[in-house]
C-alpha cells in the first residue's frame, strides 16, 4: 500500500497512518472471528498481502495483543494453520464503580473476561465523595494485587459514577449528594493509581456499552439500570449516543406523576419514587438491611411465594416504568430495552406490566413490537463496562499501545 494515498478528507495517509489502520483491522477481524483464523485467512478477509499481515501479526503477538493457538493434528500433507487469539494475558482493564450502597472493582482482561471481582456493600450517601473514594481505592488496591499475581498488565482504568458527568467532573450524583466533584483528582491522592491513566463516566453509559459488547447482535438498543437511582445507557448503531452535553439517558427523573413525592433531584414525581429499588422494597414491606443483595433476593423469593402485597409492589413498578420506557421509545423509535442491576432478576414480575404500558401508550406498538429483555451481564455491567472500555481503547487503536511498550 503506497504511503501516499489519500484519506476521504483528501489529506495523504502517511506510512505510520497506513500500519496504525491496518493493526486495528487484523486486530479487530481476529476479535470478531467465529473460529481462530490463520494469517491466510486474515490476508484473504482483509484484501493485505499475506508478507504485510505476517508482520502486523509479528507486531501484535510481541506486543501481548495476540497469542498464537497450537495447531490441531493435521491428517494430509502441508503444515497445519496456527490460528491467533486476543491475548488473555495481554492488558488489562480496571473497571471501578462508585454506587449509591455498594463499590466495586472489577479487572477485565484483553479477551473481555472478567478475571477478579471484588464488591463491598455499603451505602455510601453518608460517606461523602473522599471518604468514599479513600474506600474505593482501598477495594481496587485489592483487585490490583490479584491481577499482579496474575501477571497482568493494567493498561487503565475507568469509574461509573451515577450522576451527570462532563469530562472528569461529576456535575452532579442526587442520590451521592455529590455536586461538582473531581473523583479522578481524589482517587490520585492514594498511590494505589500511580501511573494508571483514569477516566470516568456515568455508570448506565459504561453498562450500556458492556452489553453492547456481550450481545454484539443488537446495536441499537436502551440499556435501563435498575439501582437506588434509576439510568439509561442509548446506543444506536453499534454508539453511545450521549447529547449535545453528554448527559442523556436521565430516566429516572422522567415525571411519572407530576405531582408526586420529592425526589432528591428537586422535581416530583420522578420515576426513581415508583420504581426505583428502595421504592419497590419499601413498597413491598421487605427490611432495608444494608445489602441490597440480601434484600432483593428477599423481594424475590416473596413475589415467587405469591406474597399479596410484594406482587402489588411490582406490579406499580412495572406500570411506573412501563410508562417512562414508551415515552422513550416514542422518541427514539428504538426495539429493544435491557434491564440491567436489580431489574433483571426481577424480570419474570416485571416484563408483563411493562409491556402492558408499551401496548397501550408506544403509537407504533401494534405493528413495531419492542424486546424487553434482561441484562447479559447482570449486576456486574457497570464495572464490567468500565473494565472493558480500557481494552477496547487498545482495539481501536493497538499502534499507540505497541508504541509505548
């Protein structure tokens, strides 16, 4: 390929240009590979000469990107194929979480695989932002240790936050009582994230784009968080739509009823006061006991007992969120909605009411059905989706991290 083609814009694609583009499209073709394919087979997808996709391939497995399979047993003449592979022992992500009554720390490896989890229950709305980053550090601290002995290279991390986020300012967290809080300046006070580049965003978004990666099949879809607070993630055509400001995907404070309870956010009626999870438990009778595990698997096993009034607990949920789910997809026209954190496993109690409302209140409903289906990833979208927001900044462009090795 001649160094001097142009790009669409009419600018010269310098050589540098040329070999950055083609890492990414050898990476991203073995990425997205049913089976693990040979270099031969990569040249022939990609249009690249099988001598430049030897190279690139050379480049990617020094650089820990890629890793060479043992070939199978071959029974005829000639050489088996090697296939390649996403390196698991390549870099690796640190996802954070800060949540209304839990943290979380999570290292996801080149291949997407989650390799260490760690969690603590706690809520966090008396705590305010330092002390509970000081916590967090403490929990990723852990999570680094093990991916150490791992022999992991942590190539970054991200944080989800719940709140509006505008490059590393959280403008605000309602539920937090955070308000124009700088988390990455706090978390850089403790030495466990020396030399680990950070970034944050909201923490529907990162859970979003988690799914989107676990269920590559659907590119347009929302992608609604269930949690104390309640958030949406929208990705239309394989994107993160985030708005002009990047604060779309406020759900939780759509008006269910104008007239309704405050809500922490100044307005009433939000939705977060009908469906939100402590709304629903309180709703339900079920004790609020610090462990938001414990209570929701309480909530659970009472609704699948046929308990009377955690039934009529779910039930207005389901109305509730059926209601600002239409209103939503009246808008975007989109067919899909993912409910993530505590709605997905309340999904067998949900899914009926919530469609009963998308029946009655979506224009197009009668002949444009819309998909409401539980979150791949359950509980563990958020920071999972931190996590693997690192790697798939190595996918996207493999040449600035070779170059730094």
């Amino acid at each position: 390929m001649h160094a001097r083609l142009l790009n669409p814009r009419g600018a010269p694609v310098r050589q540098a240009g040329v070999r950055a583009h083609n890492l990414a499209l050898v990476l991203r073709h073995v990425a997205g590979a049913a089976t693990p394919p040979s270099r031969a087979a990569i040249a022939a997808a990609t249009g690249l000469t099988r001598a430049t996709v030897s190279a690139l391939v050379d480049d990617l497995v020094a650089g820990t990107l890629l890793t060479e399979l043992t070939p199978a047993p071959r029974a005829g003449a000639g050489r088996p194929a090697v296939g390649l592979a996403l390196s698991p022992d390549g870099p690796a992500g640190l996802g954070l979480e800060v949540n209304v009554d839990y943290l979380s720390a999570a290292v996801v490896d080149f291949t997407g695989h989650v390799r260490h989890r760690v969690v603590r229950h706690l809520d966090q709305r008396p705590a305010g932002a330092d002390r509970t980053l000081q916590h967090l550090s403490r929990l990723a601290g852990e999570a680094l240790t093990r991916a150490g002995t791992d022999g992991l290279t942590i190539a970054g991390g991200a944080l989800a936050v719940p709140g509006l986020v505008t490059g590393d300012l959280v403008k605000v967290a309602p539920n937090l009582d955070w308000r124009d809080v700088d988390p990455i300046a706090l978390l850089r006070r403790a030495t466990t994230f020396k030399d680990i580049p950070l970034t944050v965003d909201n923490e529907a978004n990162l859970a979003a784009l988690g799914e989107l990666h676990a269920t590559p099949g659907t590119p347009t879809f929302v992608y609604i968080s269930g949690e104390i607070g309640i958030g949406a993630g929208i990705v239309v055509d394989g994107a993160l739509f985030r708005g002009v400001r990047g604060f779309s995907g406020e759900i939780g404070h759509i008006p269910v009823h104008p007239d309704g309870p405050a809500c922490r956010c100044g307005a009433r009626g939000c939705l977060e006061q009908y469906a939100g999870q402590e709304a629903i438990l309180r709703a339900a009778g079920v004790p609020l006991t610090g462990r938001p595990d414990e209570s929701l698997a309480t909530l659970a096993a009472w609704a699948a007992a046929g308990d009377a009034t955690t039934l009529t607990a779910l039930a207005g949920a389901a109305t509730a969120l059926g209601t600002a789910v239409s209103t939503v997809v009246n808008l975007l026209d989109v067919d899909t909605v993912i409910l993530g954190g505590s709605y997905a496993p309340l999904l067998p109690w949900l899914h009926d009411g919530v469609n009963l409302e998308i029946a009655r209140r979506v224009l197009t409903a009668a002949w444009t059905p819309v998909t409401i289906q539980a979150a791949t990833l359950g509980p563990s979208a958020a920071v999972t989706g931190a996590g693997d927001s690192v790697i798939r900044t190595i996918r996207d462009d493999p040449a600035t991290w070779l170059s730094r090795r």
